[in-house]
C-alpha cells in the first residue's frame, strides 16, 4: 500500500527527472545547431580561402566578364552565373503552379478518390528519391527527343522574340530548366501540402457555411492562410535548382556563353565545378572554381535569407 507521502516523493522524483531530461535534452539541440554553424563557417572559411588569387587577380570584375580562358589564364563568371539564374528562373516558373496545385489536389477531401490522391502523392515524392544522374540520362535519352518538336514550334513560330530565336539543337538552357522543375516539384508539392493539411479545418467549414464554394474556400481562405508555408517551399526548392548539378549538366549543352535564346546550350556554376576542377592544376584556375564556389555559397545563402525575410513579413500581415 503507497502512503500519500510515498505518492508524492515518486511524483516530485518524476517530475525531477522530466525537468532533468527536457534540459538535457535543450543542450544536446544547442550544440547540434552549433556545430551546424560552426560547419558552415569553416566551410565557408576554406572556399573563402581558396578563391584568394581569383579575388585579388579579377575582384569585383570577375562576375561581370565572358572570358573563360584556361590556357591565357583569363576568367570570367558571367555566363555560368547567367546560366544558374535563369536555369533556376525556368525551373520556378515551371514548377510553383504545378507543386501548389498537386499539393491543393492531394490535400482536399472531396477533389480525388483517396486512393488516387494517395497514389498521385506518393508518386510526385517518388521523384525526389530519383538519382540526379538517372534523371540526367532520362533528360538525354527521353525528355529532349520528345521536347524537339515543341522546341522546333517555338522557334519557327516566335523567333521573332529574342528568347526563341535560334535553330534548337537538342540540349538548351530551357531543357535544363525543364529538368529541375521536375527535380524540385516533389519539395514545394509535398511541403505545401503538409502546410495545407495543417490549416484549421474550422475556416473551411466557415467559409462554405457562409456560402462560399469550395474552390472559392481554397483560393480565397486557405491559400491566404497558407502563403507563408508555401514560400518557404518555393525557396527551399530554388535552393536545390541553384545548386543541382549532375542532370543539369547532362543536359543544358554546357556552353560557355550568354545567349538570350532559351533554345541555345548553356552553363550553371555547378556544372563547370563538376566539370573543370578534378582537372584544375594551376593554383588560378583553382581560385577561379572556388570564386564560383563562393559565389554559389553567398546566392544560396541569400535565398535562404530572403525566404526567412518573406516568411516574417506575410505573418506580420495576417
């Protein structure tokens, strides 16, 4: 038979080690997000390192120039930045309408048969377990035979705009960024659709208690409650098409120019690191890759930035 007072020394004992355990457990979280800031600084202190001839040689000059000249030692970031950017761009514009509507389509009740919808969910999050360089070798082998016709389309019947203005030949930026559109869509659909599922269904009810349909529910009450949640999907997922590198290299051409033809070969940053630096011997063009390292490094880091700025911003305006 337990007294009270044995009642109570067990819960005072239990509560002690709850309290115990819960700081433990706070510590073990501050130091694993140390550690993570500290890794991020030392990563970011070796490219730093790294790209000192290329910064004190070329400076500020280095994103702007087109001359990438290994044998003349001559370097210039502009078209590999050129071409992460809009790459990137293409992918975006691809991807965000698709990603919001699978997440809308797979996230309401009444839309899909539940074993469609689950089935449609697990088959858009399939993708993302994909390895880039099997999607690369689809790209090469699927997806540019049969985009050749839409591209031949575009350029003869809009060639008079300079972004359809040259003869496709196969691997072209818009190719590249049809790649990482696919590559991103299962991070912003499966993302929005948590944040979806996470809206109150009290606003719902609400909303089509007051006569609203449910499409007019969906846009103009959940989407709203939910915008915050989706840009930080669209970010992380422009974070990925930033820094992707295997498939976009199998498939953009691997030009080192600026054309503002989309149907014309490219480059991205990553694809020139993957292709130039297991052969990089003289210590420029070593710190010519690293500048674009750290160029790469700083762009991602700012699209983090800016999507935590976004984020702070719509939920000091709901």
């Amino acid at each position: 038979m337990i007294t009270e007072s044995e009642h109570d020394s067990y819960l005072q004992t239990s509560d002690g080690f709850s309290e115990w355990l819960a700081r433990l457990f706070g510590y073990i979280v501050r130091g694993a997000a140390l550690v993570s800031l500290l890794l991020l600084a030392w990563l970011a202190a070796i490219v730093w390192q790294q790209a000192q001839p290329a910064l004190h040689k070329f400076g500020v000059g280095f994103l702007f120039s087109q001359i990438w000249n290994i044998g003349d030692s001559v370097f210039g970031a502009a078209p590999y930045l050129y071409g992460t950017i809009v790459s990137a761009s293409i992918a975006l514009l691809l991807a965000v309408p698709i990603g919001i509507a699978v997440a809308i389509i797979t996230s309401e009740d009444n839309l899909l048969p539940p074993k469609l919808r689950t089935i449609l969910a697990f088959m858009v999050e399939l993708i993302a377990a994909i390895p880039s360089v099997i999607i690369g070798l689809w790209g090469i082998y699927v997806m540019i035979p049969a985009i050749k016709p839409f591209q031949m389309w575009l350029y003869e019947s809009w060639q008079w705009l300079p972004f359809f203005n040259t003869e496709p030949s196969g691997p072209s930026m818009l190719a590249a960024g049809l790649i990482l559109a696919l590559m991103i869509l299962p991070t912003i659909a499966a993302i929005s659709r948590d944040i979806f599922v996470t809206v109150p269904p009290e606003l719902s009810s609400a909303s089509l208690s007051l006569g609203a349909t449910r499409w007019e529910t969906i846009l103009k009450v959940k989407l709203p409650v939910a915008v915050a949640g989706i840009i930080g999907a669209v970010m992380l997922g422009l974070g990925r098409a930033l820094g992707e590198t295997m498939a976009v290299t199998m498939v953009i051409g691997n030009s080192a120019q600026i054309n503002f033809s989309l149907l014309d070969p490219a480059y991205t940053i990553p694809a020139v690191l993957a292709n130039e630096f297991a052969e990089a011997l003289d210590p420029l063009h070593i710190g010519a890759l690293m500048y674009l390292a750290l160029i790469l490094f700083i762009l991602t880091l700012a699209v983090n930035m800016l999507a935590l700025l976004l984020v702070k911003l719509v939920d000091r305006q709901k």
